[in-house]
C-alpha cells in the first residue's frame, strides 16, 4: 500500500510540510481550497525539489481542493489559520482520511491539541506536529501529545519525523509547547533592559550577539514583526497567567503605533533605507609585545577566575591570584587592578569595602557586578572612583564582549583601565547602566529559569528542552546546559537581585539550585518527565 500523507492548507507552512513528505517517500496530497494558494505552493516545491537536485519530489505531491474520505493515509496534517473552529472542522474531515491506525496532526503554535482532539472519533490517534518556519531550513520538530494521546502514535510521529531528516522534541500540550515560551524571556526581558535604560537597542543587541545568539532580541522582533512576536507572547500569558511572562507594554505601544519591523520599515530600527548594519562589538587582541608592567590580582575562586589568570599572565609582567579573601593582606600595595571574581554566588560589598581600605586610591578595582550591587558597594567607599563593575556570565571564552558598568560614581581613567584591558583580551566593552543583572545575567538568566520551571512542570525532558532551543531557535546552546554552566545558584543570585528591582514575579525558581547538585552527582536529575514511567519514547 502507498505510504499517503494529507497535508491540509498549502500556505507558508503547508507548502513546507509537503515538500518535506515528498523529500521523505511518501505520497502527498495537499489540500487547499484556494487554488492560487495550491499554484504558489507548487511553484516553491518545485524549486526546493530542483535545489535539493531531484525533480522527482514535485512529482509525488498531488493536489485538491477538499480532503479526500478514503481512509488510506498514514497521516494527515493541518496547517489551516489559527482558528479553532476551522480547526475543528478540518481535522473531522481528516479522520475519515486516514487508516483506522491513521494519525491525526495539527500545526497549531497555540491552540490546545488536546481541545481538538475532544472532538474526534479517536483521540489517541491525535497529536501536534508544530514545525518551524520556513518548515523546510529548521530542523526542528516539536511532537505535541495532550492527555489522551496514545505511546503508539508518538512512536509513530517520531519515525515520521525522522523520515522526513527533522529532529523531533517531545512536549506536553501546554502553553507555547517548549520553544515558543523558553524564548519568552529573550524578548521580555531585552524589553525591560530597554526601559530601564540599560544600553541602547544596537548595543543590547550586539551584547546578545557577542554570547552566541544569531540575532539580538530586536532585531530578531523586527524580523518577525512585533505584531506576531507580541501576540505570541500575549497567547502564552493568557494561558499561563504567570506574571514573569507578562507583555510588554512598550511593545504594545510600539505596535499600535504601527511600528511592527522590517515590514512596516520602522520598528526597533529603521529599515527605510535597508537593513541597517548591525554594531560590531568584536575587537582583535592586540598582538603581544613587551608585558604591560600594571600589577594585576584576581580575587577569587573557580572558572572564570582561572581563566583571567591564563589570559592575563602572558600580558602582564606582574599577576597575583589570590583564591582566598582571608590572603587579601598579601596584595602588594602597589597593585594597579584588583580583579574581585568571588565565588559568582555571594555579595562581594564587604569585600570590596576591605579592598578599599587596603589599597591606595590609584588602585582600579573591577568587581562583579551581576552577583554584587556595585553601586551600593561604592557608597561605602573612601573611593568610590575607582570601583568598576563588570560583568562575566560564566567564562570569558563563551563571550567576546563584556558588559562593564558606567556608574556616575567611577572616574574616567578607572574606566578606561577597565576597558583597555577587556581589550587586551580580545574582548568588546559595552559600558551599561546599573540596573541589577545588567542585560546578560538578567537576559540569558531569566531563559535559563524558564526552561528549568518547564522541566519541573513536566513540559519536557531538560535534554529535549536544550535540543528544542537550538533547533528550533539557534540558541546557542541549549538553556540547560547552560545553566549548568553559568551555576544555578549564580543565576538565582542574579535573579534574586533582578525580583528585588522589578518585583517578585521575576524570582528564581527554586529548582534552579538542582542544576548545581546534580553537577556535583549529588541527586537525581532535574528530570521529573524522563523519571515517568510512562516516557514512550524510552520504551520504544
Ligand atoms: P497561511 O495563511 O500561510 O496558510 C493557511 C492556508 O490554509 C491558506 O493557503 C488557506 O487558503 C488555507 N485554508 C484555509 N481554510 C482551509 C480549509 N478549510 N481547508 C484547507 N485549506 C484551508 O498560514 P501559515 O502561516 O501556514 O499557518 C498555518 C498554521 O501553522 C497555523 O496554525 C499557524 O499557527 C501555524 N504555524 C505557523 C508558523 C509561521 O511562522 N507561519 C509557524 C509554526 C506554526
């Protein structure tokens, strides 16, 4: 018997569902009542099939205006707008196209599969297949199962997938599924960094850029329209109610202004005269020459501490480190930058207050300034000119521009010391405001914890949720993983700092810590979904 597929709806994602099908073997129909829709749709398979060198594809992809009632294929999918009662209607006239073992799937990015499933004959044969656009280039699929949706059919679902070259994550039906609510924060709290003045929009989003992301949180709402991204954003929060997750107002506003991106030509940039050139923060390592002779000290304990060591030792003729702050008396008194790093998790004002007490004032002190509050460690100094607060999410090679704050209270020379050696590193200086986790830790924590509080929820597995987001959004790499990273009482401390200025809606999760422990091999995984019994995936 032909291995059928019913795609219904040949719009943008329809027409990219079907090549995929096609590309896999299987024989499709696409379905579209609107004819000039099915010959759009046809002329973009035609070219992905002669791209992908193999014309054969466009062959295997029939057409037809209504969704045939034999019950021979294996899978029919709907990518028809996003109304539930169209939905609804469609996906009964799907049922009566497939095998008795027949799936039933639906492309939804925000209605509840379950909620559709409630009206079909066999709801265990109902689940979501949510691709990403343009289905063709991601690689990512995310399966959808809600409640009644049976093993067998998420076993077949995954062989689909893979048949069709994609990855497949599972998720629970539940608000945004796993990549379109983990990325909330990208866009949420770049919003709020923008509010509360913490560098200008180019500057954030090269900030973003330079720890790996492929575009900065504005640019990449430009590109999506600010319209979409918000309404997104409003579906998962009236279906949440999580206040963390709140909309943006100043993205509300932005819209109704008719400011929606690239295609009204006017969002975070102006595109009137084409895409603007993204700020390039990267700087070249100068070429080492003769050791510069400023004494340096690191203070403080682990990675990126360790790695200011290695990188600074070649450069400079004199670098201390000093693991323990009970040792602080053994500075040499000439010291000319005291590099406070601390352990990440814990308030460093004391200590910088003893720094100051112990140095002479043309030391330049850097202090963390995502752990600590340098502001108010600086208004208990004797000189406050010369503290510069910085900030190093978990290792200086994951990121090539540093974030160094530009307090009123820092001198000029202490902030160009500041920066002249972040240069000397190879790394570019954004001087931002202090505004608690400045724009990484607040940006990329905030990711971090949503994507632990959707493990905990049992949305997915923490390894699904870290496949989800580099897929599906090029993170990259998954927030999981990079908790681990970064620490997870690192980032609860920046977060703690972040509630405290914006409220408590933004508070650490408490099962951030976990990814510490389960660092240490000290507990279970921070894996409550793999842990169900139930997992059909590890069963297959
Ligand atoms: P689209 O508007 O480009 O295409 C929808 C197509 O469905 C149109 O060609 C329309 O003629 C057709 N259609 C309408 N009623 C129909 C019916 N009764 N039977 C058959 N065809 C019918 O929409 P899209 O962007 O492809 O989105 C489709 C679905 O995919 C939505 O649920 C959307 O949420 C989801 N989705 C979209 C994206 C995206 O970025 N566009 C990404 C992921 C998921």
């Amino acid at each position: 018997m032909s291995e059928r597929v019913v795609v219904v709806g040949a719009g943008t994602m329809g027409a990219g569902i079907a090549f995929l099908a096609a590309r896999g073997g299987y024989e499709v129909v696409l379905i579209d009542p609107d004819a000039a829709a099915i010959e759009r749709a046809r002329t973009r398979i035609r070219a992905s099939a002669e791209r992908a060198g193999d014309p054969s594809i466009a062959a295997r992809v029939r057409s037809a205006p209504t969704i045939p009632s034999d019950g021979s294929a294996l899978l029919a999918i709907e990518a028809v707008p996003e109304r539930i009662e169209l939905k609804s209607v469609v996906m009964r006239a799907m049922a009566a196209a497939v095998r008795p073992d027949g799936l039933l799937a639906t492309n939804t990015s925000a209605l509840s599969v379950g909620a559709l499933a409630t009206d079909l004959p066999d709801p265990s044969r109902v689940l979501g297949l949510h691709f990403f656009n343009p289905p063709e280039a991601m690689k990512l699929v995310e399966i959808v199962h809600a409640p009644s949706t049976a093993d067998a059919a998420i076993e077949a679902a995954y062989a689909f997938v893979e048949r069709i070259g994609k990855s497949a994550a599972l998720t629970a039906d539940t608000p945004g599924f796993i990549v379109n609510r983990v990325a909330r924060p990208y866009y949420l709290q770049a919003l709020r960094a923008l509010e509360h003045d913490v560098a200008t929009v180019p500057e954030l989003d090269a900030l973003a850029r330079s720890v790996g992301f492929r575009m900065g949180p504005f640019e990449l709402m430009d590109f999506i329209g600010l319209d979409v991204n918000l309404a997104t954003s409003e579906s998962v929060y009236a279906r949440t109610d999580a206040a963390r997750l709140i909309p943006s107002a100043l993205q509300r506003r932005l819209v109704e202004g008719g400011r929606l991106g690239r295609k009204s030509a006017k969002g975070f940039y102006d595109y009137s005269n084409g895409v603007p050139e993204p700020l390039d923060l990267r700087v070249a390592a100068p070429e080492a020459t003769e050791p510069l002779r400023e004494r340096v000290a690191i203070v403080g304990c682990g990675g990126v501490a360790d790695e200011l060591h290695e990188l600074l030792a070649p450069r400079y003729a004199h670098v201390a480190r000093i693991e323990n702050e009970e040792l602080l008396d053994e500075l040499a008194l000439d010291t000319t930058i005291v590099i406070d790093v601390g352990d990440g998790t814990t308030d460093r004002v004391a200590t910088i207050a003893q720094l100051d007490s112990l140095l002479g004032p043309e030391t330049v002190i850097l202090a963390d300034a995502y752990a600590s509050d340098v502001s108010a460690a600086a208004a208990r100094m004797r000189h406050p000119e010369r503290l510069i607060g910085y900030g190093v999410l978990s290792s200086l090679e994951r990121q090539s521009a540093i974030e160094v704050v530009d307090a009123e209270s820092a001198s000029d020379d202490a902030l160009v010391l500041a920066q002249e050696l972040f240069e000397t590193l190879g790394k570019g200086v954004v001087l931002v405001e202090d505004v608690p986790g400045l724009f990484l830790g607040r940006v990329v924590g905030s990711i971090v914890n949503e994507a632990v509080v959707a493990v905990h929820e049992g949305v997915a597995s923490a390894e699904d949720v870290d496949l989800a987001m580099r897929l599906g959004t090029n993170y990259p790499i998954g927030p999981i993983a990079w908790g681990r990273e970064i620490g997870g009482a690192r980032i609860a401390r920046i977060l703690q700092r972040v509630a405290a200025h914006d409220g408590a809606a933004f508070a650490p999760h408490r099962s951030l810590w976990v990814l510490d422990v389960e660092e240490e091999g000290e507990a279970e995984p921070l894996d409550p979904f793999a842990m169900r019994a139930a997992s059909p995936v590890d069963e297959a």
